[in-house]
C-alpha cells in the first residue's frame, strides 16, 4: 500500500517477492503508450492497423478483426476495462513496429524506474517464462501511469461499448468490481492466470490523498478484494494529507540580470503535500533560496529551491522554475535602463 503524493509505503509483506503478474502487465503497456502520446509520437486518434497476430490472441479480448483499423483511443478503452490482449499486442504493434521490440521498451522503462524485481517477456500477461514482477515494482508502475488522468476515464468505467468499423458494437464490463462499491476507487488493473492466481492494482481517492494497494497470488477473487479493501481501509482510517504548497502557491519574483525583462514569477516546480498520522498536527514553514541568474532563459529553467519545515524540522526541498521566457536585452536597452537607474539612485 502506497500513498501516490509522497510515495511513502503505508505497508508491505513479501513486497519484492517475484512473482507472475497476468494482467496488471498492461499497465505498463498503457504508460508507454501514455508517454509515447505525450511526447507527440502518437496521437489518440491514430488508426492502428489489427494484423493477424493481434487478432488471434486468446485469453479476455475485444474480438477485434484481422486487417481492421481502430482508433488507439478505442483499443485503450478495450485494455484499461476489458483487459483485451488484443487490443494490447495491436498497441504494442503501433508503437514499436513488433511486440519484441515494444517489450524491449517495456523492460528499458523498467529501468529508467529504477525498479529491481520486475521483467516483461509480452504485452498482456498471460503466463511466460521469465516474466514477473512484484508488488512494490506494480505500486510504482501504477504511481507513474496515474500521471495521466486520461487513464481514469476508462478505468472508472464499469461498462461501454467497443464500436468496430463494420459497425458492431461489442459490450463490455470492467474487470475491476471495485469500482461498484468502494468509495473513492476508480482504477486500475486487475489480472488472473492459473500461475498468477488472483491479482489486482487498485487506486482509490478520497479528498487530497490518493492511495495505491497491490494484492498478489490471491486464491479467489472474494479473497482478492476483501485484502484490498482491508488495504485501503486501513491507509484512509491511520492517515491522512496537509497540503502544504500547492501548485498555484505565488512564491514571489526573481530579478534577472542582462534580461530584455528584469524580474520574472517564480513557481514552484511540484505541490508538495504531507502524509501524516490522523492525530498528527503540524506547523510547517518555509524559506526561498534565490539563485543569482542571467539571461537568457528558458520556460523551467531552476532559478531556486524551497525548503519545508514541519515543526521547525526540515523535510523538503523543492525547486523553483519560471514559467516566462527571458531573453538577452540588446546593448542600447541595457544602457539606458542604467541610466534610468543612476538618475533614481539606485547606483
């Protein structure tokens, strides 16, 4: 069980334990696609050819037609509530050419995660030699993929339609029962395969916290929620959230030396929120450590920190970017602000 603002573990048993992860691999799929949308590569709304071997997957599956085209915002649809494997080797297939060389970039991300316990031989999950994972890697696959709330559209849902281009629609109910009658939960993978057993990535918000729970190797599905209930149950009873900066914060201005403008906004980097015990009361200050900075530069650009006291005690340190381009000032506007200045007394 995870808090997804401070990424603290609320608790853990067997946490790096290997073990087959079925479906929940999709959750990797999806962030890959997510960041490959991001970055522009692909689009939503991309038509993604259905070959062969997409087509004849078996296992859950949106029943998609060999030499179709969909849109990937439908095949997403199909995966994030069906767990379709078809839509997933068809997303695989767009994104990198090949299954092989999707999974190629399934275990590099795996990396850049810096995660310890995790391997992927196949977009879907069913069950392979030397694909595993854990469920703290599962915790912290999920923390990255929920950076995208495009991911709860679906995941929320407990059924839609998938609208194939002959013109039939294929029902579909979301594999995570969840949703249905847990307050706050709205995602996020289920999975079952005989070696696997009964697992599931669950997501529930309630107010400012959002908490991650991961069951893995369960023997039935009752089994499987009532552990993640009971998971959930105790990190929104033993804790809860104080906002301390949010995003919005105004941290003041930042003068430039040599710029075309001579101070700029500062914000801050990332909101920085507290997971503290129910009972716990805090008082929380903080200081801003300007840097001295010149032109020219960049919207982002790190131009500070801020350091967080909770109780005078330091917990945080946070930096700070500007959110303006800056620009050189040319040699005349240089000159005449200095002599704008020596008039006034400032040097």
């Amino acid at each position: 069980l995870i808090d997804l603002n401070s990424s603290n573990v609320l608790y853990e048993k067997n946490s790096n334990e290997k073990m087959y992860p079925a479906s929940m691999t999709k959750m990797m799929t999806v962030l890959l696609v997510m960041e490959n949308i991001d970055s522009g590569r692909i689009k939503l709304d991309d038509k993604v050819y259905i070959s062969k071997n997409a087509a004849s997957m078996g296992g859950s599956q949106a029943y998609l037609e060999e030499g179709s085209s969909m849109s990937l915002d439908e095949l997403l649809k199909a995966v994030l509530i069906a767990s379709a494997n078809d839509a997933a080797v068809a997303i695989g297939e767009h994104v990198a050419g090949s299954v092989t060389e999707f999974v190629k970039l399934m275990n590099k991300r795996v990396k850049e995660l810096g995660l310890k316990h995790t391997n992927f031989v196949n977009v879907h999950g069913l069950d392979a030699d030397n694909h595993y994972s854990s469920a703290y890697d599962m915790a912290f696959i999920a923390k990255e993929l929920l950076k995208y709330n495009y991911v709860l559209k679906y995941s929320s849902l407990y059924e839609d339609y998938i609208k194939h281009p002959n013109g039939v629609n294929t029902w579909i109910v979301n594999t995570n029962k969840l949703i249905n009658y847990y307050d706050g939960l709205d995602g996020l993978k289920t999975g079952y395969t005989v070696n696997s057993g009964y697992c599931v990535t669950a997501t529930a918000k309630r107010g400012e916290m959002r908490l991650i729970s991961v069951v893995m190797g369960e023997k039935d599905n009752k089994i499987r929620n009532e552990d993640t209930i009971s998971l959930l149950n105790y990190g929104f009873s033993n804790f809860k959230v104080d906002k301390v900066l949010g995003i919005d914060k105004d941290m003041g201005t930042i003068d430039v030396l040599f710029g075309d403008k001579t101070s700029v906004n500062l914000k801050l980097k990332e909101e920085y929120v507290d997971l503290v015990g129910k009972d716990e009361i805090n008082k929380y200050d903080y200081k801003i450590n300007k840097k001295k900075i010149y032109a020219p530069l960049k919207v982002g650009d790190v131009v500070g920190t801020v350091d967080i006291y909770s109780n005078s005690v330091k917990i945080k340190s946070i930096d700070l970017t500007i959110n303006d381009e800056v620009k050189r000032a040319s040699f005349i506007k240089l000159y005449f602000r200095n002599l704008l200045q020596l008039s006034k007394g400032h040097i």
